[in-house]
C-alpha cells in the first residue's frame, strides 16, 4: 500500500467546467475518504463523465481545486496519473494487440516492477487468463471490456473510476466486477463509478451520489429516493438564455477571489 | 531522460508492432509511390538527359505526397478505441508521446523511401549511390516527421482529416521540399556536401526549430 499523504482519496472543492457557454459542473464539491467507494448517477448530460474525465486528468476545470491521494491535480499532474487508473467508456486497447500485450504496454509505460506476475494476477483477477494471447479485436464486447478493467487496476492504482463499467457485461462478468471492486475497497483504495442501473449502483457503492444542476447531492435511502432525485432533474439552462448563472457565477467568482 | 527514452522506445515498439500485424501503412504507401514515378514517366517522357533535371522535383513531390498518406494514420490507430486517451492519463509526458510518434513516422518514411529510392532511380536515369543525397533524405524524413506528426495529431481532431493535414502540412514545409530539392539536385550531379551549399544547413535548421516548437505545440493540441 502506498504511503497516503491525506485524509481523503479524492477532495474537490468549488469544481467548475464549461462547454462553452454551458456549465456542466458548478461549484461542485467532493470528497471520497480512502476505502470508499461511491456511486455516481445523473441524467444523460449531468456531467458525470466530465467530472470523471477531469478527476483522470484528461480534462482541465475552468475552476475549483481537486487533490488526488493528496496531490494537487495542476500541478502534480504526474503524481495524480501514477495513482489513478480509468475505465472510460472505450477500451483504450489496441485491437491488434492480444490482451498480455496491451498490458505489457501499458505496464512499461506505468513502470510497473514486477511485470509479467502482475500482468497474469490482473488476467487473473477478470478472468480473462484463457484469452489473454488472442488479439483484442477478435473478442467479444464484454471480454473487451474485461481487458479495458485489467488495464485500470494493473499498476494498483489508489483510485479506480468507473464510467458506466457495467456496459456488456453479462451477469457472470458484473458479479466479477463487484467483486473485484469490493476487495479493492477493503484493501483501503477508493472507488468512484457512474452507472444508469440504480440497483447495481447501489449494491456497488458504499455511498450514493446523484449529480444534478451541475453539483452533487447525496440521497441516503433506496432505489426510490434516488430515483426520485433523478426525476427532480431540470437540465442546466444555458447562460446564454438565463442570466442566473452568469450572475451567480460572478458573485461566487468575487467571493473566490478575495 | 530515461524515462522519456524509455517511454519513447516503448511506443516506438507498439507501433512497428501494429504494423506487422496489420501491414496497412507501409505497403500501400510504397505501391502509391510506385504508381507516381510510373504516372510522370508516362505524363513527361523527358528527352534524354532531361529526366535528370527533373528528377529531383519528382522525387520530392512523390516524397513529400507519400509522408501525408503515412501520417494521416500516425494519430488515427490511437483514437480508433481511444488508445490516445488512455495514453493522456498515464504518467508518460506529452513529449514522449510526441517525439514517439514523430520517430516512428521517420522510421516508417525511412523505409519507404529506401524501396522508393533505387525504383526512382532506374526510372528516372539518376545515380542513388551518394551520401550526400542520403543526407539530404534523412534531414528532410525528419522535417516531414516533426511536422506531419503535429498536424496529424491536430487533424485526426476533425472531421476532415485526410483534407486538413496535407492543406495545413504542405505551406509549412515548403522550405524543408525546396531545401531539399536543391540539395538533391546537386547531390546527384556529384557535388561533395561543400557543393551542397547552404541548402542542407537550411533543412538542418528547420529541423531543429520544429524539434522545439511541435513537442511544445503538441501539447496544447492533445489538452481538452
């Protein structure tokens, strides 16, 4: 286990992101404690995958601070990759690769010691051992994305995002994958996924996140309630057709910058 | 440095790699090269000793034709299932990916113009047996390189890919071809590298200033 420099995996604090004139992520805050996973929902466009992509790296904030394993994501960037590991909505593999090369790649580039045990405990541990030397484009969806989730957790990153990591997954594979997520929480590293399947969500994550408006909202309680706050949604209007945000957003900025 | 080496030497390896599987780049590129000698051979039926001055012309164009063709698809593997991303969030510096990819372009071009070469040669009446023309090639490969791969990885953004790279590549290295052109004009006629004048110092010289700028660029391009 790395040596953890901070109370909380993940700390984000007045998060903002714009398309353009939309603003996708407003003054969000978030904290993730170390050996938690939580679940993120919201509507198609909530800005789940944005939030995801900025905690990655692969996107910047407009605004807000965010510190991974408690190192600042500007400006120790390196740091934050090294302890992040990403299951986006593509593979990220090459299709011409077998599976053992794809992670023989990315072991090098991660400087992960130890190469070849950990390339077949990761094989391993997604049960894709069997296939791990037929090439990518010759399997199917869901062993694709077997691969994709051995590629994430090769180098034991502290921090596993998930975006929507139940897509064509058969049940087999999602009792897997829950599995896998649950030794990886008790092994005191941190989780956060997004998924469209409350149940699965739930059963998943130790805590529940409904992302709405362009900030986060933590509804305790069943299927229901977070059904309930999903509904509650009405899409962030752009600032172009409500001056609301703009002006709230230059009161916060003001506030910021004092 | 030893990590950016070794990052580098990593995906210089995927990429000879994915190559071998799949064969796609470097033969349909050296067959387009192939067609193009043949093509002028038949549009220009120079005079004899006329094919010599019009060689280097040829050459270069057909050179310079082929790079655009090799580079569309230097940035267009990585995105095909989102490779480049998974790239972007590992530890490894833009400039590793940049100078990777840039070398394994100028690998690849390398090896094509060393099949292209003794076929132009033949066909165009001129000897190929000459250092400073294989000078003057590789100093030139690498200008394509550097500057191919940066807009390779900025067109591979757009929709027009296969339209925007050789409209935005071409004005910028107009004075690597012209550079080299002369160079090898000379080069064939049997001058020494002092005959060569200040043409392969030119190319030498973008060389190095796109060496700074593109992995510098690079890195603005590939940013969300």
């Amino acid at each position: 286990m790395n040596a953890r420099n901070s109370d909380f995996a993940i700390l984000a604090e007045g998060l903002e992101k714009s398309y353009r004139e939309w603003p996708v992520l407003w003054n969000l805050d978030l904290s993730v404690p170390w050996g938690e996973s939580l679940s993120l929902f919201g509507a198609n466009g909530s800005g789940k995958t944005t939030l995801l992509r900025i905690l990655a790296t692969s996107a910047r904030p407009d605004a807000g601070t965010v510190r991974i394993a408690g190192y600042d994501l500007r400006r120790q960037t390196a740091e934050v990759r090294r302890r992040v590991g990403v299951v986006g909505h593509r593979s990220y593999l090459y299709d011409d690769l077998t599976p053992r090369e794809n992670l023989n790649y990315y072991a090098r580039l991660y400087g992960v010691r130890n190469r070849d045990a950990r390339i077949a405990d990761a094989l391993e541990r997604v049960g894709l051992s069997a296939r791990a030397n037929h090439r990518v484009r010759t399997l199917s969806n869901g062993m694709q994305r077997r691969a994709a989730i051995a590629r994430a957790i090769l180098h034991q990153p502290d921090v596993l995002l998930l975006d929507e990591p139940e897509t064509g997954l058969d049940q087999d594979s999602r009792q897997m994958l829950g599995d896998l997520l649950g030794q990886w929480t008790s092994e005191g590293r941190s989780v956060v996924l997004t998924t469209h399947d409350i149940e699965l969500g739930i059963a998943w994550g130790r805590r529940t996140a409904v992302l709405t408006g362009g900030k986060l909202s933590f509804p305790k309680g069943d299927a229901e309630t977070i059904q309930m706050a999903l509904s509650g949604i009405e899409p962030l209007k752009s600032c172009r057709q409500s001056r609301a945000p703009v002006e709230e957003r230059e009161t916060h900025r003001g506030q910021r910058d004092q | 440095m030893t990590a950016l080496l070794g990052h580098m030497a990593t995906m210089v390896w995927k990429d000879i790699l994915l190559e071998l599987r799949s064969r796609e780049l470097v033969i349909s590129v050296i067959v387009f090269g192939l067609l193009v000698v043949i093509v002028f051979s038949f549009a220009i039926d120079p005079a004899p000793g006329q094919a010599k001055t019009l060689a280097p012309g040829i050459l270069w164009v057909a050179f310079a034709f082929a790079a655009t063709l090799a580079m569309n698809r230097a940035f267009v593997r990585e995105q095909e299932a989102g490779a480049l991303e998974g790239l972007l969030v590992s530890p490894v510096s833009r400039d590793a990916i940049f100078l990777a990819k840039a070398a394994t372009s100028f690998l690849f071009m390398l090896l094509i113009e060393a099949v292209l070469l003794p076929a132009y040669a033949v066909m165009l009446g001129f000897s190929a047996l000459s250092w400073t023309l294989g000078l003057t090639i590789v100093l030139a490969t690498l200008g394509f390189a550097l500057i191919g791969t940066l807009f390779s990885a900025l067109a591979a953004q757009t929709r027009s890919r296969e339209i925007m790279l050789p409209v935005l590549f071409f004005p910028i290295v107009l004075p690597v071809i012209l550079g080299a052109v002369e160079s090898t004009t000379r080069a064939i006629g049997g001058e020494t590298f002092v005959g060569l004048g200040r043409w392969l110092p030119l190319i030498a010289v973008f060389d190095v200033v796109f060496l700074v700028i593109c992995p510098w660029v690079f890195s603005f391009v590939v940013e969300d």
